[in-house]
C-alpha cells in the first residue's frame, strides 16, 4: 500500500510517520521523562501526550480551522492528503500552490511540437463560409433581401398548380397579375413560353393544367411584342417540336416518351385553347387539328407499342371532338385512321396487350365515342324513340336468379311471382327478389366441378401464360 492511499477517515493513523511524534515515541517518551524525575527530583513536569490532529472531514465539508500551536503540523499533514485535483480549486487562494513544470521538459515538448503559429486555418471538409449581411456598417437596420428572378417566380407558381391543380381558378388572376408585372420585354417572353412548355411536356399529368394556363395567358397577359404575342410565341415553339416527328418516333425509347409528351399535350392545347374569330366567337386552333392528323400518321408509320399506345390515348383525348371537326368539312380523315388501325391489328408484331387496346378504341368509336343520344321529351318519351328509357329502372331476379327489368315482354308475370315469393317469405328474401345468401359457399348445394366450357377456357388461359412466359 503506498503512502497516498485514500484511507477512511481517522483509519490507520499509528501508520503514519507524521513531523511530531507518534504515539508510541509518546509513550516511550512518557516513560523517559518520569524515569528522569524520578532520578533528579529538580526536574521540571513536562507535557505527556503531544496534541494529535483531529479526525479528517469528508470531502464535502470545508477543512476545519485549527486554533493551535499544532496548526503548522496540521497544514503539513493536511497538504501530504490533498488529492491532485485540489490545488487547481485552490490556486486562487494560494498561489504557491500551483504546479511547476520543468524548464527542462517544457523545451523538449517544445522541440518535439509539429505545430505552427502561420500553420493555415482549419477547416471541416463540408464547411461552408457563412457571412451574415443582415446587417451593413454596424447599423441596426436589416438588409433587403433580394427580390426572386422570372424563372424562379414562374417554378414556383407552376409547382404549386401541380401540387394543387384545383386552385387553378382562385389563383390564375393573381398570377397574371404578377406575370403582367414580370414580363416586360421579348427576352422574358421567350423565357416564359419555353418555362411552360417544359413543365407542361416533362411533368406527368400536367399537360391539361398547362393548356388552361397557356389558354388564359393567351387572352390576359398584355406583353405584345412585335415578335409575336404569347399564343404565336407557344405555337412556334410547338413547331419546332412538330417538325422532328417523323425522326423522334424512329428514336431511343427516352426520345419517343418525350415525343409521346409532347403528342398528348398538343391534343389537350387543342381541346382548351381558344381563338377569338371575326365574328367574335371563340374556335379551336386550325393548325391544331392538321397538326394531330400528322402527329397519328407519324406514330402509325412506325407501329411499336410505345407509338401505338400514345396514337390510342391521343384518340380517346380528342377522338370524338376531331372526328366532330372533320364531318363539318366533309373529311373522312377518322374512317382512314380506324382502317388503319384494323390493319394494324392484323399484320404489325405489336403485343397481344396492345392489339387489345386498339380493339377496343375501334369499338368505342362505334358506339359514337361513348356519346349518349340527348333523350326525348318526357311526353314524347318511348321505348322505341328513347334508348335512356329503362336506364333508371331496377334491376330483379327470378327464383332462378335470372334478372330481369321493365324492358322485358314478361316482365309483370315475373313481378308477380317475385311479390308472391316474398310473401310467403318475408323475412327470408331482401327488396329485390333476391336470395340473402346467395353465391354463399356454405349454402351452395353444387359441388367443386367447373363447367367443361369454364375448365376449357381455364386450361386454355394456363396455356398462353406458360406460352407466354417461356417468350
């Protein structure tokens, strides 16, 4: 155990080898001093024990004052206890306590220092220099910040359209506004057609919320230069797109999505763009719709299932209103592309998926674009002049399941056994005839078979997908 072992307090002190005597050397010395008197009896009585220090205080408590004439001995022992943290707490109040360092050492640690003083200033490797200019000449007024450029005004109007295209018509006044306030010269004209156009061809589904955007700007916006105003400025732009079809649909698969863009973005200008006439009544853009006739031969002259998917959206976009536009010039332009894309159907080396999509576009085209005759009269309403005649009616069923409605000849003899069954069994039928658990499979009598016509189809359909999925 070494001398500055932190003992318990008051715990070994016959150990210690303290300046004034132990208590051993005491009681020796006891003994001396009265052998002495007891041999000359002039000697003088001395002092048998040699006041001790007292017990040590913890470390909490401050140190205790001694009012003796021990109190040298007791600072002695006191600072031979002291732990090496201490007389750092101190040095304020005893300055000859701090430690000393050895001249000796201190140069060989200087010699061995790789640091400089016009060493450069460090720096972390993502730091970034930051200057607070909020305030100028050490005056308490802030600075202006600067206001945002065109470009910046225009994305962030555009992203929130995207964002929020149903507040297209609470905000469209407050941009124009600001736009009639920005656009004052050629230069930010160009900027803002070019701005438009691209957000509106590269951001999926914006294409109809930059046509009304591109519409109402055509009509508000008063920056006119001679160059040409907005509605020419976007017009000329989609030109020079135009004019690269037939290379864009022969292109890498990127090039054709941004042709396909661009094809479905002139459908929506053409359906939401106005143009005032002479007369004052509003039309579609002409070069529009020879523009679209193009654009579909384009894609039909290259028949690969990108071209073909984006010419059947496009149809469905603006079919029945181009096939509306060519019939008042006495055009057949859409019996022309419909045999067309029969043809299609039956020689190109599209996919089954994309021969079932133009099938169906030809059967929407024969039922008239999904377009329902406007209904008669009421007074004039029959089934024979009226298709919407039993459109509203309820749908029954018979005992059987089969339905039926008010178009069908039987129609009251079928009613009538559904009323009779329901009342014989009121609680056990619902409203219209039917069985509650019906198609249930805990009640159905049926066993697990398929019918030979379902089994077919189903060995049929496992067939093509194993087919399929060797391909």
């Amino acid at each position: 155990m070494t001398e500055n072992f932190d003992r318990a307090p008051g715990a070994g002190r016959n150990r210690a080898k303290p300046n004034s005597p132990g208590l051993g050397e005491q009681a020796i010395g006891r003994i001396l001093v009265s052998g002495a008197g007891g041999a000359s009896g002039d000697a003088q009585p001395k002092q048998c024990f040699f006041q001790q220090e007292p017990l040590r205080q913890p470390r909490t408590s401050p140190p205790p004052v001694v009012e003796n004439s021990a109190s040298a001995v007791s600072d002695s022992r006191r600072a031979a206890r002291t732990p090496p943290g201490a007389h750092e707490k101190h040095s304020a109040h005893n300055s000859n306590s701090a430690p000393r360092v050895n001249p000796q050492v201190a140069d060989a640690l200087l010699a061995d220092s790789r640091l400089s003083a016009t060493a450069p200033e460090f720096y972390p490797a993502n730091y970034s220099s930051y200057t607070d200019t909020s305030f100028e000449d050490g005056s308490d007024s802030f600075s202006i910040q600067s206001e945002p450029t065109l470009s910046e005004f225009v994305q962030d109007f555009l992203s929130h359209l995207n964002d929020s295209p149903g507040a297209f018509e609470t905000d469209i006044e407050h941009i124009t506004a600001m736009l009639n306030g920005w656009v004052t010269t050629d230069e930010m004209l160009h900027e803002l057609v070019e701005l438009i156009y691209q957000q509106s061809t590269l951001v999926p589904n914006f294409s109809y919320t930059g046509a009304r955007l591109c519409n109402y700007l055509s009509h508000h916006l008063t920056m006119s230069p001679p160059s040409g105003n907005f509605r020419k400025l976007l017009l000329r732009r989609c030109q020079t797109e135009f004019d690269k079809r037939e290379q864009a649909v022969k292109e890498d698969e990127a090039t054709r999505k941004r042709f396909h863009s661009f094809v479905l973005f002139l459908g929506e200008l053409y359906l939401n763009l106005e143009i005032k006439g002479s007369n004052g009544q509003m039309n579609r853009a002409e070069i529009l719709l020879t523009g679209l006739r193009d654009l579909m031969n384009a894609l039909f002259s290259n028949p690969v299932d990108g071209n073909l998917i984006c010419a059947v959206k496009l149809l469905k976009l603006t079919g029945s209103v181009l096939e509306d536009a060519w019939k008042e010039k006495g055009k057949s332009d859409m019996d022309e592309l419909i045999q067309r894309i029969e043809n299609i159907v039956l020689d190109a080396s599209c996919s089954r998926d994309v021969k079932q999509m133009l099938l169906r576009l030809v059967e929407l085209r024969s039922s008239n674009w999904g377009r329902v005759q406007a209904a008669a009269a009421c007074s004039e309403a029959t089934p024979e002049n009226d298709p919407n005649y039993f459109m509203n009616e309820p749908t029954f069923y018979t005992a059987d399941g089969v339905p039926f409605t008010a178009a069908d000849p039987d129609y009251s003899e079928k009613y009538q056994e559904m009323l009779d069954r329901e009342d014989l069994f009121p609680d056990f039928y619902e409203e219209n005839g039917t069985h509650p658990y019906s198609g249930d499979a805990y009640l159905d009598d049926d066993d697990d078979e398929m019918d030979p016509e379902i089994e077919e189809a189903y060995e049929k359909f496992c067939l093509e997908s194993e087919k399929k999925r060797k391909q």
